[in-house]
C-alpha cells in the first residue's frame, strides 16, 4: 500500500505549472475480478512517448492501491512506488503497460474510486478517483479509448459506451470515443433497467435504460422522459447529436454529489432520478429534469470536449449549468427560472465571493480539487456565460458555440480557448471580460441619476471588495440591462443593454417628457450587487408596473428586505403599505401564480443577515428571527379573511401531474397554507395531510404543521408511512430541525443522530440532518453556541469515513465573520478543534484552513 499520508503537509498545485504528460495513451483495457474486499484490477495501456516532450518522467497516480506486478511488453518490470502514485523507467518507442493491482471496494466509504453501495459495485471517479482503481496519468488531458471486461457474479454489469460481448460470469465493453479517465465508469449488482428509446434527428436509434435497484422500477417514467426531452432539445438548440448506441443511468444511493456524467454511463444520487407523485415534490420533480438534463448535456460540453487541468472545470461546468438553465426555462417558466436561480446564486455563490472561500470561476492554486465543485465554479460561471451571451448576442452566440464545437470537438480545452471562439465568430476583444474568469468577489455597482431637460443620465460607478490574495481589482465589463418607465407605469424606454466598462460611467437617455422610473440590471443581467439609494414607493411601483419580470419580483423582495431591516433595527411593525401591495398581488388572480407564490415567499433569514452586514450592522439571529415571525403573523392576519378562499381557488384538483402550471399553483397554495395554519390552530392543514394523494401536499401540510408545533401525530403517521423508503426519510429528518424553534434546533438534531436510521455513510442521510441544522439560521446560530458544536463533532466524526462530504459541509461556518465577537469566538473554537484532529483529511483540512486564514 502507498497510501498518501493523511495530515502530511498539503501540497498546493498552481495552474501556472501546467506541463503536459509525456506519452500519448493510445489504448487502455481494464479487467476486473470482482470481489467485495478484494477486487483484481488489470490494466494494459499503450504508451507512445511525444516527440516534442518536454518532460518524459513515467509517472503514474495510484492511491490505495497493492500492486502485484507490472510488465512492459510482457518483461516483469521494478516499479518505484512515490508519493501519489509510481515511477517506473520505460522505453523511448511505443510500448505496452501492465500492472495488477487489487483494492478493497467494501472499505471504501469515502464513495471515490471503486466503491459498494447497498451490496452493488460503483464507481466515481471526476476529479482524481480513477487513481483509486489503477495506476494510470489521471489527469483531464490525458485522452484514450477504453475496453473493459467485467468478471464476476453480478446479474448486471456495465461500463461505458458499447456492450462488445457478455456470458456466464462476464461482461465486456469498449467505448469507441477517446476519454479521460475521470470518466470511466462501472456498475455492477442486481439492477432492474427501465427501458426506453429515442431516434436522434439523422435517424440512429439509441436504446435507452434507467437502472435500478428491484423495488424502484415504478420510480423512473418520469426521469426516463425529461432524458429524452433533453435528448431533443440538445438537438433542436444547439445542433448536438447523441453519439453512441446507448445511454444508460444507473441510481445509487451512496453518492456524494447529485449525478456524474460518465461516457454513456451517467450514474446518479438516487434523489436525483427517482421520482413518483407518492414520493417527490414538485421541486424534486424540477430538479431531477434539470439534473437529467445537465448531465446529458455534458455528453458535449465536457466530454467530447473536456478540461486540459481542473483549474479549467467551469469550462464544462458553467457552460453545461448554463445549458441546463435554458432548458428548464424552456420546458416550464422562463422568469421563474430565472428568480429561482438569482435566490439560490445569491444565498449561496454571493457568501461565497464575500467570504474567507473567495476565489475567481477559474481559481489558479488548489490544494484538494474537490474542494473546488463550488456555487462559484457552476452557479457564478454560468452567469459569466450569460454576460457573454448578452454582450455579443444570441446569433453570435451560437456562431461561436457552433465554431467551438467544431474547433475543439476531441480535445481538452481551456479558458482561453473557450474566449478565442467568440473573438474570432464575432471580432470582439474580449481581454478585459476575461477579467471575469480571474478575479473572485462580487462587484458593487453603484447607482446615482440626474433628469433635466428631457435628459436623464444614469451613472454607475463599480468597485469590489477584496477577497483573500487578491487586493488589485481592475473594473470589469458589466452588462447592465435598463428600461425607463413614465410615471404612469408606461414602458418609455424598452430594455437596452449598457455595456459599464469604467471604474465610472454615465449613460443618457434624451427626449424624456418627465423623469423616468429606471428598471436596473432586468433579467439579473450580471452577478453584481446593485446599490441605488431609492423609496419603499418606487419599489412598490415597480412591482406593480415594470415590464420586466425579474424586476417586478426583484422590486417585491427589496421591498420586503427594506421592511425586515427596519423591524431587526428600529423595532418598527411591519409596513402597512407592503402589507397592502402583497394582499393586492396574492388576491390579484390574472398573476401567475408561480410568480405570487415567490413574491409571498420571505427572503431568507440568512439574506437578511447578509444584508445587514453588507450595511455595517452585526446581524442578531435570534431578532431577525422574531422579526421573521411577527412579519408572517401580521400577514395572516391582514390576509384573514381572503385566505379560505385563495387556499380553495388555489387548490389543483384532479390526478396529480408534475408540470409547471400545477408546480406553480401548489406552490402558491402551500404559501398559502403556511399562513392560514397560524390562523386556525391547523384544522386546514390536517384535512390536506389526511386526504392528499401526492407528496407536495402532504409535505406541504406537515412542514406547516410541524412550523406551528402541531404536527406531532402526522410526523408520526409519516414515518411509519415511509420509513422504508430512504428519500422520503430523508424529508423527515430534515423537516423536523428545519421547523424546530431556535432553542431546540440543535437537540433536535442531535436527538436525530441517535435514531437508529441516521447514518454517517449515507451522505444524503447526514446532510439531510446537519444541512437542516446549518440551514435553520437562528438554531444554527443560538447563543448557547451547541449548533456550533454539534456540527463540529459529527464533521470531525464524518472526516475518516468521507472527506469530500465533510469538507463540502464545512463550507456552513464561511460567514462566520459576519457576526457578534461572542459568536465568532465560539465558531473560531469548534473550527480549531476541527483542524487540530490528528488524520484530517486533506480535503477538511485546506477548508478549515482557508476559513481560519
Ligand atoms: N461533474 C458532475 C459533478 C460531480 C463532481 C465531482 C464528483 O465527485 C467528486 C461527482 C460528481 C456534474 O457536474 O454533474
Ligand atoms: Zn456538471
């Protein structure tokens, strides 16, 4: 064994350092004997050392690996095991590699490499797990063909690309498309497949299977239909064909992230495929078609054209997030894609960029790359690809999406070369929107107006923040999309798009009868923070009159974020007048009702910190809480009487049907109970509990019960009612700390992690328990200081049984600056104890690190 050393002082690898390797790989071919704890492994891989090699060191990865022989052209050869991996000195011609090596898929609970997931063999190998499996140059750039035999007893067994041969005992593969070996993939165990097929547009018929455990065969029609509109809509928008003679997705339900993307074999986190009215929510519904989508999606941007080094991956992955966004706009609601996106990019990507784990969509050092699959790499490098998309247009978009495509298909690309398509499809200099891809923090974008003489001038000047070891900011380019609105709600100016490339500049507008209403940055034109000193009245006028969408409901949540900050800072009530534009909206029955339902939706706890703090206030978790709670209160109140009646006109009768119209209906229906729980002691709520057919209004009626501490016999009714089915189970450990009062939250929790179903080897199972904990704002941060605390120990338990969801859970105490020097000094405690744990994980420790730095 050449384990690498726990603890062992972190090496930090720098983008500036790239060489590439010195052979071509011109073949591999992998046998597996498969056994639980000892697993053979044998490779044989050409070698063809590159001429021009400016480094011809033979290194392999390989990480808990025993190696039991190598060969080169069948000689037994001495192989030097080193730190990571092997040296070994081969010939200067072509020549064939051999190792055997055996490892211990059973053991391996960190789920990276090969693995065992209820009693069935998977892999996962993006960013650096295929070194888990053999010794091999397990880097992006490095591109083969693979043919691989599977021996064992498993009734199915599977790899990428296309079944060559199969009999008693065996299986064989060969994937004919040049890959890297982050996207290798094996599956093997007693599986159902749920099948299905689709003609892609030249005709080829490519047959189609979801694999899954026996039991979950009635969970996969819905997941099976949003692959084959994505199948399509890849074709229809973008021109891309699907490239071999099957597509398969298998769900596992050990999985540390949602899905991955592997040649022909995409395996997914079961919460992201399976799916049935009895069993998912709407938004699970929402979210397993985007994840679907997203994944097949990479069959092009990642894996015909893949990364040239991890620092690269927003490559793939802003650009693939991008594409799964438009198709969601697509199939269901374009705005309400959009607002979704904007809450979760700014609860989760603008912490992020503000914080102690800053760094830029295409970072330049690493110490653990899986540290990196952030909010800012996916969410942030996507709303790059936006910019660009506004900025140049949707016809050069295309142009270049298509030169790039036709450059780069087969090859391991990078940033620059991602740019250089769009300045050579549309003759644009794009070095200063480049700076978008090197420099991290969110910027500030501040806005001041002047109106005279029918001339209105908007200037906005930008600035940002710095973040860790970036102190020199140079402005950006920041598309800034504005239209100007009359007094009476009219539309003067239609949407423009002002391209703001100055630390300062100003822009008119002439021939103006009277000074406008600016609508400002539409749509979220650009990941910045807005600053305009304006009215709680023009803000209410917006949302009633702008004409565009994202504004409209951006206006209503300012709005209500006004409102919260004044209550957490002056003691005020709640704004009469806010209260009275909410009643107009949610009784307002020609407004989509999606659309009402995020308007009634209250920006979160955790927002309303962040806002606080952006103004120099030291957020109190337990104020903004009580403010949270008076404003829901004052609500249903002020809503008494019209709530019987939006609650039944809302309601969606007849068969259930996952789509965006019943969503959005739902949706509002379920913000709808929520308040008229507190208003009669939860008789509603029982009645839609007892009688609901579909998991959105059950869940919908416990959440609101178990918020008003009246849902004790249902939340008992519920786990009997589901406790053999893992993702629903999930919903219910979560449910409970989501919904438990400050004070309990961490009991709560803990009390979880006693329950006999709770467990440290299921990453959805702990990150349904302590991810609630981290997400209920005011428990997590009760002054008692013991969420705190029980997040701590049960990171530090997690960390030997699986780094890459501990250190990903880290990430709970980043904005721990942002609060009261008590608080910090209990977090600053608990994150020392984390680092201070003798065996950390590489992964835990550069996260702590970079949060204490
Ligand atoms: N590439 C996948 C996500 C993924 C990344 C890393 C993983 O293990 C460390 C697993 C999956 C995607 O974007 O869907
Ligand atoms: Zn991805």
């Amino acid at each position: 064994m050449n384990d690498a050393a726990p603890n062992a002082a972190p090496q930090t690898f720098y983008l500036k350092d790239y060489k590439p390797f010195g052979y071509e790989v011109e073949s591999v071919k992998l046998t597996f004997q498969l056994s639980p704890n000892a697993t053979k492994v044998h490779s044989a891989i050409r070698f063809t050392p590159k001429a021009d090699a400016e480094d011809n060191r033979f290194f392999l990865h390989g990480e808990q690996l025993s190696l039991i022989s190598a060969k080169i052209d069948g000689t037994p050869v001495t192989a030097r095991l080193v730190d990571g991996g092997l040296e070994c000195d081969v010939p200067r011609t072509s020549f064939l590699w051999e190792a055997e090596v055996e490892i211990d898929p059973a053991a391996n609970t960190a789920l990276e490499g090969l693995y065992m997931s209820n009693g069935m063999y998977c892999t996962q190998c993006e960013a650096e797990g295929f070194r888990k499996i053999t010794y091999y140059p397990d880097r992006p750039d490095v591109m083969s063909t693979f043919t691989v035999r599977i021996e064992g007893d498993e009734p199915v067994m599977l790899s990428n690309g296309n079944p060559t041969g199969a009999g008693e005992g065996w299986a064989e593969w060969h994937d004919p498309w040049p890959k890297p070996a982050y996207l290798f993939a094996l599956v093997a165990g007693d599986l159902v497949n749920h099948p299905g097929s689709f003609t892609t547009k030249s005709g080829k018929e490519v047959e189609l299977n979801i694999w899954v455990r026996p039991g979950d065969e009635g969970k996969c029609a819905f997941g099976m239909e949003a692959l084959k509109k994505s199948m399509k809509w890849d074709e229809d928008v973008y021109g891309l064909e699907y490239d071999l003679d099957l597509f398969n997705i298998v769900a596992v339900d050990d999985f540390n992230m949602g899905a991955m993307e592997n040649k022909g074999l995409n395996i997914f986190n079961s919460s992201c495929v399976l799916a049935s009215p009895e069993t998912s929510t709407d938004a699970n519904f929402e979210r397993i078609e985007a994840i679907i989508a997203h994944e097949y999606f990479h069959n092009w941007t990642g894996n015909r054209i893949t990364c040239r080094d991890w620092f690269q991956l927003c490559l793939k992955e802003g650009l693939t997030v991008f594409r799964d966004a438009q198709f969601t706009a697509d199939m269901r609601s374009e705005p309400v894609k959009r607002i979704e996106d904007v809450i979760a990019l700014r609860a989760r990507q603008f912490p992020e960029d503000g914080g102690p784990l800053a760094h830029p969509p295409r970072p330049e050092e690493f110490q653990e790359i899986n540290n990196f699959y952030t909010a800012t790499v996916y969410e942030k490098g996507a709303e790059v690809i936006g910019m660009l998309k506004r900025l140049v247009g949707d016809d050069n978009y295309y142009k270049a999406l298509n030169l790039y495509f036709e450059r780069h298909d087969g090859q391991a690309c990078t940033i620059e070369d991602w740019l250089k398509v769009f300045e050579d499809a549309t003759g644009r200099d794009l070095s200063q929107f480049k700076l978008w891809y090197s420099q991290a923090g969110t910027p500030r974008v501040k806005v001041s107006e002047e109106y005279a003489d029918g001339t209105y001038t908007l200037t906005f000047e930008q600035s940002t923040p710095p973040p860790p070891g970036q102190p020199e900011k140079a402005p950006r380019v920041i598309p800034i999309a504005v239209g100007l609105l009359s007094p009476n709600g009219d539309e003067v100016r239609a949407t423009e798009v002002l391209e703001l490339t100055e630390a300062k500049q100003s822009f008119t507008f002439d021939g103006l009868a009277s000074k406008p209403v600016p609508s400002i940055l539409r749509e979220f034109s650009a990941p910045v923070i807005l600053e305009r000193e304006t009215t709680n009245s023009e803000r209410a006028f917006l949302l009633a009159h702008d004409t565009d969408p994202f504004n409209r409901w951006e206006a209503g949540n300012a709005l209500a974020k006004e409102v919260r900050v004044a209550m957490v800072l002056d003691g005020a009530a709640p704004d009469a007048a806010y209260l009275d534009a909410l009643e107009k909206l949610v009784r307002d029955d020609e407004q989509d009702p999606a659309f009402r339902a995020l308007v009634l939706s209250p920006p979160s706890q955790s927002d309303i910190a962040q806002t606080l703090h952006e103004r120099g206030h030291t957020p109190d978790p337990q104020k903004i809480y009580d403010a949270a709670e008076t404003f829901t209160q004052t609500l249903a109140q002020q809503l008494e009487t019209s709530l019987p009646r939006l609650y039944a006109a809302t309601t969606v009768e007849g068969p259930y049907v996952p789509d965006a119209d019943g969503a959005g209906k739902r949706a509002l229906n379920s913000r709808i109970l929520s308040l008229l729980t507190r208003l009669d002691g939860g008789e509603q709520a029982a009645r839609q509990y007892a009688s609901a057919d579909n998991m959105t209004q059950q869940y919908a009626a416990l959440a609101a019960l178990m918020k008003a501490e009246k849902g004790e016999a249902q939340s008992k009714a519920f786990f009997e009612q589901w406790q053999d089915d893992r993702l629903v189970m999930d919903k219910w450990f979560a449910l409970q700390i989501a919904c438990a009062a400050p004070e309990t939250t961490a009991a709560t929790a803990k009390e979880l992690t006693q329950h006999p179903l709770f467990s440290m080897k299921n990453p959805n199972r702990f990150r349904a328990v302590m991810g609630a904990l981290a997400g209920n704002h005011a428990g997590f941060h009760h002054a008692s200081g013991a969420g705190y605390q029980l997040l701590a120990e049960n990171l530090i338990a997690l960390d030997s049984v699986n780094p890459q969801t501990t250190a990903r859970m880290c990430a709970a105490f980043q904005t721990w600056k942002r609060y009261d020097s008590k608080r910090q000094a209990q977090i600053q405690t608990e994150l020392e104890r984390i680092l201070a744990t003798s065996d950390l994980s590489r992964d835990t420790h550069e996260m702590v690190s970079r949060m204490l730095s």
